[in-house]
C-alpha cells in the first residue's frame, strides 16, 4: 500500500500548531479541503444507487462550511426534520456521523491526506431540536505523520448548550518502499 494525498501539497516545511501538539507539512490550501469536503457531501442522489454515496450525502448536504484553517474546520446547519428521530431531535447516528466526517476534515487541512478510522467516540449531553441551529467544530489535537486525533464539539448556537464532543482517532499507513 502507498501513501497518497488527495490534494495538492505545498512544500515540505515543518510548521507547528499554537499549542506545540503537532507538526506537519504545510497544509493544503483552504479552498482544496473545502471542495473536497463539498464532494464529499454532494454524494446525495435522487435515485438511491449506493448506500454509503446516499448516506454521506443526506447527512452532510445541509452542511455549511464556515473555517477552515490548519487543524481547524467549522461547519454549521439547521436542524432538519428528516435528521431527527421519533423524539423530534437529532439522531444519534447522524451525530456520530458528524463526528467522523467533519473530524476526518480537521486532519485533512493539516496535510491533505485522507486516513481511516481506529476509534471513534461521542458522549451525547444534551437534544438538538428541528431548526435549532448547531455548529460543529473540530479541532486537532494530536497529529503525527500516521496518527491523529481530533475533538469534534457540537454546539446549539443560540443557547451555546454543548449537544456533543466526540473524539475520533484515525490512522495513516506508512508508505512501503
């Protein structure tokens, strides 16, 4: 298995992050990683063909894309009513897919690449409710060239109430020479 990066690279300099946690290559310019995430949410089609391409694309189109800067990518949406479950609020499962896919964008601005998932957990602390606006945000906590973490807060903008934090791990294989 090769190494590849899905979006252009800059020049190799190391850079480091406010907190000194990481140090990475230079990180791909903003409007790569948010048209890559614009694909990755535009997935969605009237006809149903595939189940992942249909998942990825109802959960993140309502997504809009508000930072994104080197270990950092916000985003925010209304709450939709086909998002939520029996109760009215948002489901679970559509958090959780947050976590992994806005997570998985926070890595991406730090050096282009695109890794899998090792661990991924969410601790739910209060509802979202149809049209409650929520902002997620990801942040990198811990990166190495095959490791990286990154905590992913879910917000109620208006009332500031915190609706989740996950933490999603994911890993980059060495290239084999």
């Amino acid at each position: 298995m090769t190494s590849q990066s899905l979006l252009p690279m800059s020049a190799t300099r190391s850079s480091a992050n406010q907190e000194g946690l990481w140090s990475s290559p230079s990180p791909p310019p903003s409007s790569s990683v948010e048209e890559w995430f614009r694909q990755l949410s535009g997935n969605f089609q009237e006809s149903i063909t595939s189940i992942p391409q249909f998942h990825e694309g109802i959960t993140l189109k309502p997504l809009k894309v508000e930072v994104t800067e080197p270990g950092r990518f916000v985003c925010s949406f209304r709450v939709p009513t086909h998002l939520t479950n029996s109760l009215q609020v948002l489901h679970q499962g559509v958090i959780s897919s947050l976590v992994d896919n806005v997570g998985a964008a926070a890595l991406v601005t730090v050096d282009g690449r695109v890794r899998v998932s090792v661990d991924l957990n969410v601790s739910y602390t209060s509802s979202a409710h149809i049209d409650d606006e929520i902002e997620v945000d990801a942040m990198v906590s811990k990166y190495t060239t095959s490791i990286g973490v990154v905590i992913v807060k879910l917000t109620n903008k208006r009332t500031g109430e915190l609706v989740a934090e996950g933490r999603h791990t994911m890993y980059f294989p060495a290239s084999k020479l």
